[in-house]
C-alpha cells in the first residue's frame, strides 16, 4: 500500500521534501498551503507589468541547490543561473566604495587599491576558512542531530572549536582585518538570516566565505521563479497541492500522528510533515505536547518595492550602502528594538541583467532594511525613515530616483508576521548560538511518531539553499531513517 505523506506548508522547505520523495512513485503526497500561492517567503511582488523578487534575491551556495534539485529528478539545466560578478558593491558612509570579486587576485588588487595592507588578512581569511568550511558543511549542514548525543560527539565538539563557536563573527573578523569598514563589510552577511554580526556565533561567517568562494548567482526570471520550475515538475508527478487551504491542528493518537485537520474534516496520514514557521505549527499539536518554548526572533525587514523608469545600469546588481554608525543600528535592531533614524540598507536591482521584469525601458527596484521584529515597536516614524531611505539611495546610487519611480509597495515585519512568520521575523528565530546546531529544532521536533518539521527555523537553519539541505535531511530520514532503527523516546528530543 501506498505511504500518505502529508506537508503542511508549501514553502521551499516543504517543496523540496515533497520534489526528493516523490521520486518514490508508491508515494502518495499531499501539499496543503494556506496562502493562494505557493513558495511562502519565495514569491514575486507583481505590479501590472512588473514583477520583482518579494523575499530572496541573493543566490549563494549554488552547487548545493543544484545538487539537491538533482537529486529530486530534476536535471541542472532546467535553471538558468548567471554569476554576479563583481559579487557587489559597499558603500560606506565616508564616500568610499569597496567592490567584492569572486577572482581572489581581483579582490587584491582591489585591497590594494582601496585598503592598502590589508590583503594578507584577506588571504589568510580564504585560507582558514576553505578547512573551516568543509569541516562545518559535513558535521553540521549534513547532519541531523535527532539523536542530541550525536552532536556532542568529541568531532563535532572539535569541529566547533575550530570553527570558535563561542566568538561572534565580528570579532572573528577582526582577526583578519584592521580597517573597520572591512571587518562590517565581511561581517554584515549575519543579516542574510536575521542574525546579530556581534551576537551569531563565528561559524557563520562562512557565509562570506562562501560568497568569494562559490559565487552569488541570479536565477533568471527571478529567485521566485524556482518554485514555478519545482510546482511544474511536482504536478507531472501527481503530487496533490491545495492552496488557500490551512490546516487547523495535527491529531496525535497513542503518541502517533495520524491526520490533518482542515475546515473541521480529519485527513488521514501516515506521516505529517510540518513546513509552516517552525514556533508556531506548535499550536497545531495537542496540549500536552506544545514545547511553549520562547525563541528569539531573527530581525525583521522594512522593504520597499519599486518600478523605476530607467535601468541603472552602471550599478552592481546588489549593494549594500553602510551607515555612519553600523552597529548602533545593530544595537536598534537587536537591543533597543527601535525604528533606526539612519540605518544601513540593501538594494537589489536585477533589471541590469534581466529586462523580462519589467516593460521595455523600464526596471524594477527593491530595498531592504533591517528594521526590529515584535512587538514593542514603535512604527509612528516609518514615513520618516522610508523618505530618509531614498534620499540616501539618490544621492548614494541612484540619482534621480524620485522622479523615476513610478510605483512604489512597502512590506512590513507587521504583514510578515500575520502571514505566517513568527514575530515578523523574515528568516525564521534568530541564528545565536543557542538556537543553532542541536539547539535549533530538528526535523523530528516533538516525541510523537510520524511527525517531522523542515524550514527555516529548523535545523539546519535559514536562506534558500539550507533550506533545502533540511528538506534532504528529512527526505533520507523518512526514506531510509526508520528502517536504521532509530529509538525515540519521549522527552528525548
Ligand atoms: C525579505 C527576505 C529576504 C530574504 N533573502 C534571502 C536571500 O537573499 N537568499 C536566501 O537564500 N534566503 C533569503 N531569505 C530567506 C528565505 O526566504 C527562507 O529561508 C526560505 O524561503 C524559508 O523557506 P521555508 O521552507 O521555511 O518556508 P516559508 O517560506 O516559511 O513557507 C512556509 C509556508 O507554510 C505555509 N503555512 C504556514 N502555516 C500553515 C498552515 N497551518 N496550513 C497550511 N500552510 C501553512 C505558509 O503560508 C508558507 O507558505 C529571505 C527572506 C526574506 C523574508
């Protein structure tokens, strides 16, 4: 008889699960998501003609998201990637720009140029960090730590060590770099997953790495637009999707779950997969299984969507434009919970390599702007701060740019959280030390059989790619974890 598979949310999490088992022919699956799209965070903002990249926009890691797509039966050139590079642009507050490179001897000359003396740290910084990598990606990308001793093992602990989980990336930054300016711009990558740069343990300043080592690339047509790519190949495959369908609770019997609830009709499973943002599919299980666990949430985002009558094409794709003060902002964001009065920003504008976004001419524009997620924000001067925000962006980048823009959508952490993100936080709880690793929930979250969880706030945590390496996680668990005989007990996980 065929396996019912149930997934609660069609996030990237809950696709990819869904892409890596329905390969498996006897599988029966079955995607319920509750918003009328599907890709959760993944999806455009569209605007008559325009469309542009609502969430993720920076493709990182792309052999990883290559090789897990692959993996699920879909071959690489289904997706159009194209390399950034330069990677991007900083722009500090004192006029200086520093262009990152993926060519390290390009990076120098940029060093050089820019920063002279600082290109010895920027060596030892690859060096270091290409072991550091290989060790952190195959101890803790690819692995699940349902079993929490595995990941005290005396390796792993070895490993973290090595890798000074008990530094912040910040500091570890300092040990490569003199000038300030550097050490924010190889630390500022934290916000790519809500992350403090002086409150997330140093191992996640591999991202940085990642970024010289592996690329940044652009999914053509947009980042959204792999979740078309994914829905097309899972409906070929007859895997069920319903959209603007919630699933209202799990129901669990003798310690097993055994079926969906929606619109008051039970759904039978034989194993439930939960892909919605991990702290709240907590009230979908019964009572006495709720872990009620207070997590910290990653920072939210203030984003401005933008049409603009012209391409800038002179501009890098991405860039980051730095305040005078990096880590007062950081402190408004992450301490004070404040609206920031002068925050550093991103800004991403893919109509420089791909004119079907928008009318011919014409580009699209996106901002973002780390902003505190909950809810003791004080939201009175959000005008205030979005005026500020652009004319930073014209006299910093885009010149002009009131006058060329012809559309403008603001998103909120408010919007985020009564879509579904917990506390308004855009990249699921927050990647402190504490909430990583073994602390993060795993993929087998509560002691209740048949009952699994993948996303963002689940190990081994948030952006795209990891995301997906979740999804694999927990695709060889159902496929093959059982049957290695694994024991969970209650009140072991
Ligand atoms: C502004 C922003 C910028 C980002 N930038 C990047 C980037 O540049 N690069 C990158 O790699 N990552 C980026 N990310 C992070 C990335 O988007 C996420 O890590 C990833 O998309 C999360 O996927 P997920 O599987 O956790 O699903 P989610 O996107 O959280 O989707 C979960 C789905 O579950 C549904 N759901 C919830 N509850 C229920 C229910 N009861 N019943 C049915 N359905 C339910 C939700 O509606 C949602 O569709 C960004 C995120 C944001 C918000």
């Amino acid at each position: 008889m065929s396996k019912k598979t149930t997934i609660i949310g069609g996030g990237i999490g809950g696709l990819v699960t869904a892409l890596l088992l329905s390969k498996d022919e006897e599988r029966d699956i079955t995607i319920f998501e509750k918003e009328p799209h599907l890709g959760g965070r993944l999806t455009f903002m569209k605007h008559g003609e325009y469309k542009i990249d609502q969430g993720p926009t920076i493709v990182l890691l792309p052999d990883m998201l290559l090789e897990i797509l692959e993996e699920g039966g879909m071959e690489r050139s289904r997706f159009p990637l194209l390399s950034c590079d330069p990677l991007y642009d900083v722009h500090f507050k004192d006029g200086h720009s520093y262009t990152k490179y993926s060519d390290p001897s390009k990076q120098k000359e940029e060093l050089a140029t820019k920063f002279p003396g600082q290109e010895k740290g920027f060596d030892q910084f690859l060096t270091d960090m290409k072991t550091r990598f290989l060790q952190g990606k195959a101890q803790f990308l690819e692995q699940s730590f349902v079993e929490k001793r595995s990941f005290f093992s005396g390796k792993n602990l070895r490993t973290l060590i090595r890798l000074r989980a008990y530094q912040n990336v910040k500091r570890m930054m300092r040990r490569y770099f003199s000038d300030e300016r550097l050490v924010e711009a190889y630390s500022l990558q934290t916000l790519y997953i809500g992350g403090h740069p002086q409150q997330s343990p140093a191992m996640y300043s591999l991202v940085s790495y990642s970024e010289h080592e592996h690329g940044i690339w652009y999914l053509q047509g947009g980042y959204a637009h792999l979740v078309d790519l994914i829905v097309e190949e899972l409906e070929r495959r007859n895997v069920k999707i319903h959209t603007d369908t919630a699933v209202e609770k799990v129901e669990v019997v003798k310690g097993r779950a055994e079926a969906v609830v929606i619109d008051g009709k039970t759904i039978e499973a034989d194993e439930i997969v939960l892909n919605g943002d991990f702290p709240l599919m907590d009230r979908l299980v019964p009572k006495e299984y709720r872990q009620n666990r207070k997590y910290v949430p990653s920072s939210g985002c203030l984003l401005l969507y933008m049409g603009v009558d012209k391409v800038y094409e002179h501009n890098t794709i991405h860039q980051f434009f730095l305040s005078s003060d990096f880590d007062q902002h950081m402190r408004q964001v992450f301490e004070s919970k404040e609206l920031p009065g002068d925050p550093s920003f991103y800004t991403f504008h893919p109509s420089i390599i791909d004119d079907s976004l928008a009318p011919k001419g014409k580009g699209v524009l996106y901002t973002l702007i780390p902003v505190p997620a909950g809810e003791e924000v004080d939201w009175s001067h959000k005008d205030e701060l979005i005026e500020h925000v652009i004319d930073q962006m014209e006299s910093r980048g885009f010149p002009d740019l009131r006058n060329q823009i012809n559309w403008m959508k603001v998103r909120t952490p408010e919007q985020a959280k009564q879509e579904g993100l917990y506390q308004g936080g855009s990249f699921g709880i927050a990647p402190t030390l504490f909430q990583s690793g073994v602390f993060r929930p795993q993929l087998k979250p509560y002691p209740i059989d048949q009952l699994y969880a993948v996303g963002a706030s689940v190990h081994p945590g948030g952006g795209v790619p990891i995301v997906m390496q979740g999804a694999k996680l927990l695709a060889n668990h159902l496929q093959y974890g059982a049957s290695q005989g694994h024991n969970y007990k209650r009140g072991v996980n």
